[in-house]
C-alpha cells in the first residue's frame, strides 16, 4: 500500500511540476496571461475594427468590390509588458468559441501609399493601423466549464503580441 502511495505522490508531483501544467482557473471571463510564478494577470480586451485600404489614388467600383475586409487593431496603449522569461501561457474564461483562438506578431501597417474606402476605427495616415502577422503554433487543453488554457509550443521572442478570439482581441509585449 506505501509503495502505490508513493507511486501516485511521484506521478502527480511530476504533472504539477511540469512546464505544461496550469491548475487556477481565472474567476471571471476575460482573457489572462498566465506567469511562469503561475501569476494570473487580467488582460484588457481590444476593440477591432474594420477597414478597406485601396492601392493607388484613383479608387475603381471592381477594386473596392474585390478588396477584402481587414481587422486592424488600433490602440496598443493598455498591452501587459512582460519580460521574456515569465509568460508561461494564457487563460480565456467565457462564451467563447474556443476553436478559433489564434496568437500572432502584432504588425504596423505602413498606409501611406493607400487609400482608404471605408475607416470604422481611429486610425488614419497619421495614427498607425496594426494587424496580426502569421499565426503562431499553440498548445491548449481545458481548464473547466467556458475555460481553456493555451501555451506557445515555441518561446515567444521580444515584441508585440495579439491573442486573437473571434473578434475579441488581448495585446501583450515581450520586452
């Protein structure tokens, strides 16, 4: 009986020690970033807006018909600042549709040379647009009813980042 004890002691101490395992569950919906000292820290949701962008001057009916919508994020003023080494992964508590959260590099738009069709947010020649880069490969597993945790299989390097669910949309950036 000692010896399954012990056993059972060892293998669960091995699946908290793991880098993998989270065990709070945030109390309210939102989205957090999860430190590596298991630190929950509520991150503030974005709004996102969209916008259609013509090349060129002269703005033509087929061009602006053929123009796909773009989610740009314009205000990084509330992004979380971390250093490299203390994001372990992020938590989202809510009515969400899990299957489509998405990490990515947060990338300004150069709009200098475009014209601008329809602008439903701030942003403008002279206030940056910014977008999601490529989408970054996850881990996830659930944490509870309306909660799931997610890890980036690789560390993330410096810069600015989106968690990006649906049109829900959390900034951070990796000092």
């Amino acid at each position: 009986m000692k010896k399954i004890k012990a056993f059972l002691l060892l293998v669960t101490l091995m699946i908290t020690s793991s880098s993998w395992a989270f065990n709070a569950v945030p109390e309210f919906d939102g989205g957090y970033i999860i430190t590596s000292s298991e630190k929950i820290i509520n991150v503030k949701e974005v709004q996102s807006y969209t916008t259609k962008l013509v090349e060129g001057e002269s703005v033509q009916i087929m061009a602006l018909l053929n123009q796909p919508s773009l989610y740009y994020i314009i205000d990084k003023t509330s992004t979380v600042k971390l250093k490299q080494n203390q994001l372990k992964g992020f938590a989202i508590k809510g009515k969400y549709k899990f299957d489509d959260f998405s990490l990515h590099p947060l990338l300004s738009k150069d709009v200098s040379k475009l014209g601008f069709f329809e602008n439903k947010g701030p942003g403008g020649k002279n206030k940056p647009f910014y977008h999601p880069g490529n989408k970054l490969e996850l881990q996830s597993k659930s944490t509870g009813m309306d909660s799931y945790y997610y890890q980036s299989k690789e560390p993330l390097s410096k810069g600015d980042y989106v968690a990006w669910l649906h049109k829900s949309f959390w900034l951070f950036t990796i000092e």
